[in-house]
C-alpha cells in the first residue's frame, strides 16, 4: 500500500473500540502559554491499568505518562492505548502478519535472539516466531495482571531518526516450560505532531499504531534498511493491526 493509501486510510477510518476518558484527574498540574496566547496544562498521569474490552478474554495493561502532556494530549494518548490493548493479542492480526511475511523478513540481533534463550526450544526455536513467543508471553502478563510498564515520555526532536542499532528496553526470556518478563516499555512521542495541525494528529488509532510499532522495536525487531518493499516483520505487524488483521499486501507496498 501507497504512503498516501495509507494516510487516507487512516484519517477515514471509523473504528469500532468504544472509547471511553475521564478528564477527572487529581495529580498536580503546570501551567504555559503556547504561541497563540492559549493557557495550557502540563500533566503527569501516574501508574494505571487499561483493561480491554473483550467480553470474552481479561486483558490488561500498565502505563505511566510522565510529564510534559497537555489534557488534550493525554486524551488521545488514553485513547489510543485504549486500541494497543484491545487488538494487540488478537490471533488473526499475527496470523496476518505471517501470511505476508516469510523467513528473511524478521530482522533481529543475534544479541536479542541469543538473549531469549529460544534456541533449543521444541517450538520457538527459529527467529522468524520469535515475535510469536514474545507476544505470548505478554499476552499471559496481561490475563495475570502482571504486564509491564508502558513508560509513555514526551520528545520535541521533529528531526530525530529511527537507529536500528539502539538497545532494547524488554526481553521475553524463556526457561522450558516458563519464561521470565525483563525490563518496561520506553515509549517516546512526538509533541510537534501529537494533536497538532498535521494530518492524523488526534487520530487515536494512528498514534496506537506508533505505540505498538515502538512496542516491538522494544522487543528488539528492527526493520530492513535496504528493504524497498517494507515488508519487515515490525512494519508489516503495524499495518496488520491497523487494519485489524485484514492487511493485503500489493505490489506497489
């Protein structure tokens, strides 16, 4: 799909999760003055849970948006969390992704394999189901209310670029027949593009597929840089959740 497709996609989408925000808070609060005059609030949200709205599974997650938010902008960070956590553990979004991608799609450091401790696994003993394994594990974090943090911060960086050889903040190591969760979740959003003027700016669902893409790069997948047809593991996963498990790849992607 187009860049393009892809943007109209996503300022037309009516998606169907139910969002619910309350702007009750009792946390402290700063105030500033943006460029038009405008009062404005400065929030930190403190630890909290979002739980999904299966009716049929119990998922939950943790998140702390540290400060440097307006209201606005944590409503639609709350938002937006709200999708990450009722479509993450969806199978048919997974089962999506692999149906597109084949074995020399999945980018990841022989560090961050090694350091899974998969390699003799019975089951997930090739890179390639390694993001299987991991969402595994956090999809049993979440049934048990153990999920780990999702540390949401603030970046004013317009020209910072994605490192494909930065560290990774969360391992999902395996012992036989049990695993070991490793670390929280470092999340950074761009405040010059967060509920702006630009395009998708408050759109919920394209700030979701921004968590979970840099969910996964916590997870340590990385993308191909000499790949033309962005058909990498992490971006293929975040095009599969957008769409809900419905992503068709074309020729023109």
């Amino acid at each position: 799909m187009k860049s393009s497709e892809n943007q109209e996609f996503l300022c037309n989408l009516s998606f169907p999760e139910k969002i619910f925000y309350d702007h009750k808070r009792s946390q402290n609060t700063n105030k500033f003055y943006d460029l038009f005059g405008n009062e404005q609030q400065i929030y930190h949200c403190p630890t909290r849970r979002i739980l999904s709205q299966d009716t049929r599974e119990h998922f939950e997650i943790v998140y702390e948006i540290h400060n440097g938010f307006t209201l606005e902008q944590l409503s639609i960070i709350e938002n937006a969390l709200q999708i990450v956590i009722n479509r993450l553990f969806k199978p048919e979004i997974l089962q999506n992704m692999y149906q597109i991608c084949v074995k020399s799609d999945c980018f990841v450091t022989d560090e961050v394999w090694s350091h899974s401790n998969l390699t003799k696994h019975t089951i997930y003993n090739d890179k390639y189901l390694l993001l299987q394994y991991q969402l595994m594990c956090l999809k049993t974090t979440s049934e048990n209310g153990e999920f780990p943090t999702i540390n949401i911060y603030p970046t004013h960086d317009k020209n910072e670029k994605e490192n494909n050889n930065c560290s990774t903040c969360l391992s999902c190591i395996s012992h036989g027949s049990t695993f070991l969760i490793d670390g929280e979740f470092k999340i950074k959003l761009d405040q010059h593009k967060l509920n702006g003027s630009g395009e998708n700016s408050s759109n919920a669902l394209f700030w979701a597929g921004e968590i979970v893409y840099q969910m996964l790069r916590n997870l340590g997948h990385r993308c191909d840089d000499n790949c033309d047809t962005n058909r990498s593991q992490i971006n293929v996963f975040k095009r599969c959740f957008l769409y809900d498990g419905i992503f068709f790849l074309n020729k023109t992607t």
